[in-house]
C-alpha cells in the first residue's frame, strides 16, 4: 500500500495529533505487554487521528505495540515523518472479537457444553478463521451432559482440521453432523443420549452456519436482531400442517408438547439440519450470537438485543450479563449458555 507521502507530493510529513487512544491494558497473548513488539496486538487497542496542515483528518488504528510507543512519546506536538510513513502504509486489519458465557439455572447438573475460538486479528486476503459451538444435552435422556461434551469436542476438532480450499462448506457440514450423530450413537446406543446443537464458522468475512434442534443462531446488525435458524420442535411440524391445511386451528392449539424436539444428535438420524446454503457476507460491527433455549425461555429477542446493544462496545460483557439477567427473570431455570462472536473492518 502507497504511503500519502507517495501520493501526494506536496504532503507535509510533520501530522499534528489530534486525538489519540491508548489502552493501559493491551495484551498479547493474554499477557500484559511490557516490551514493545512489533508484530500485530491479539486486541488492536491503539487509534489515533491525524490532521495536515490543510486541516484533513484521517484516523488510523495502529496495529504494533512498538508504533504506538513511539506515536504516544510525541502525543502533543509533531510526529517524525518515518513515523508518519509507518502508520500510512500500515495495512488493515480484520477482527473477530468473541466471548462466552454459562450458567447452571437451577438445575442440579450443568448439561450445556460451549467452544469458541479466541479473538482472532488478520489482515484482508488472508485466510482466517473462527468458529463458535453450543449444545444442550437433553435432560430426559440419560448421559446429557456427557453427549454434548462429546459432540461440541467432535465439531471443534472437524473445524480445526477443515482444509477450507476444497471443500463445499454447506455440503460438507452436513456430512459432518451425520458422522457426529453416528458416533454419539455408537457410544451411547440410538436415542438413549441426545443433544441440540448450533454453530458459527467464520471464514474470513464469510459466515456458516449449522443447527440441529432448538438451540439458536441470531445475527444483530446495527440494532436489529433476526434469528437465522429454526427451532426443530413438534411446534415447527403443526405450523406447516396448519399451513398447509392439515389440521385445523383447534388440533393446534390442543396439541400438547409442542416444545418436544423432532431432531437432534443421538437419534441416528436427524430429521432436520439448518445450513445456510450461500456464506453469509459480514459488514463491520456485525454480532454472531449462539445461545441454548435456556436464555430464549426466559429473554425474548428484544430482550436480549437490548442487553447487546447497551454492550454493544464490549461484547465480553454483553456475554457475561446474558445467562445473569435470563436467571433474574425468576421461576425454574433451564441451564443458559452463550457465545457471542463481532466481526470488525
């Protein structure tokens, strides 16, 4: 990438600072930064805004601990022109910042299982990824908890190990849920262990994802919440029949159980699987969100794109408070897990 000074001839090197932002608790790697490093922070914490004598600003985020010391020894006065040169020809970089967060309700036993990848950081045309897994074990059926373990490991495991040159995403993870399914019911006997699941992976900008019972996938773009996957319960089959004419309001509304689940991992063969057939295209500030039906139980969409959006900066919080505010509502509570995955440009 040129330099403004190659573009612009007439570009004086000596930028005024107009603003700049400095966190005290930058990280890499999880630890506090006390050298300088020259290679990108894991959480690009530093921006900085820069104004020419033509009274221009341009805002930069700079994406070394090293640059940022030198820009942050001259805060108040002119800035060396190497100095200049290094932000200007900085390249940009892509975040996939995430979170998660869990709690037990007042169940006797915490049956939910989660994984997700760590903040991820990479620059355009590279490639990257992220992923984020929920699963609910089903509490009516015994080994729950050890079945969602189990299948969120398995997943985890394929997604580390996706060669994502050659492969029909859509198509492959499909496949993939199949194999799972078979190898739960290979330890656990057919329908005597079952989970939900759902799941994001992140290409990139590209967004998959894959979702077998009445755990959710939501996206929220700029104040708005759409839930992206269907909830396989016997409440989903009487609303087609009833569509379709089948039944009548009556047998509907008298049909008990309407929140069973007619798919899920450990029958042995799931009747329903949510893939997205086309890779979900992300904008900046987009939020991922994975949940359990503990917290959409007891937190209705606005609700819990309320709690989001009033976290909308700092989605680690967003994630934490979710599972506590769904226990506050009162009355018995379902095991809530989250995951919550922003993508930057």
């Amino acid at each position: 990438m040129k330099s403004i000074a190659e573009l612009d001839q007439s570009y004086s090197p000596k930028h005024n600072v107009v603003e700049i932002e400095l966190s005290d608790s930058a990280t890499q790697d999880g630890e506090p930064l006390s050298e300088p490093l020259s290679e990108p922070l894991s959480e690009p914490s530093v921006e900085i805004t820069l104004q020419d004598p033509e009274k221009s600003k341009e805002t930069y985020r700079l994406e070394s601990r090293a640059l940022a010391d030198d820009v942050a020894a001259h805060p108040n006065g002119h800035l060396d022109e190497d100095i200049t040169e290094q932000i200007t020809k900085q390249e940009s970089y892509k975040e996939v910042i995430t979170a998660s967060a869990t709690h037990i309700g007042t169940r006797e036993y915490q049956q939910d299982s989660l994984k997700v990848t760590d903040t991820l950081c990479f620059r355009p045309g590279e490639e990257a990824k992220a992923y984020g897994i929920v699963c609910d074990g089903m509490g009516g059926l015994e080994a729950g908890a050890e079945v969602s373990g189990l299948v969120a490991q398995l997943l985890s495991n394929r997604f580390d190990e996706i060669d994502v040159s050659s492969q029909d995403i859509p198509k492959w993870l499909r496949e993939v849920i199949y194999d799972i399914d078979m190898e739960a019911v290979d330890l656990y006997g057919r329908e005597n262990a079952g989970t939900t699941l759902a799941a994001a992976l992140l290409l990139g900008e590209k967004l998959y994802w894959v979702s077998v019972g009445d755990s959710r996938v939501y996206l929220i773009r700029k104040g708005e919440i759409v839930q992206v996957t269907r909830d396989h319960n016997l409440r989903l089959h009487l609303l087609e029949q009833l569509e379709h004419g089948e039944i009548s309001q009556e047998e509907y509304d008298e049909t008990p159980k309407k929140e069973a689940l007619i798919s899920f991992i450990g029958s042995g063969a799931p009747e329903l699987i949510d893939v997205n057939r086309d890779p979900f295209i992300l904008k900046n500030g987009d939020i991922i969100l994975l949940c359990t039906d503990g917290l959409t139980k007891s937190l209705s969409d606005e609700e819990i794109n309320m709690v989001v959006a009033k976290h909308y900066g700092d989605i680690k919080e967003a994630a934490r408070l979710l599972p506590l505010v769904a226990f506050d509502v009162g009355g018995p509570k379902d095991n809530t897990s989250v995951v919550l995955m922003q993508f930057f440009e």
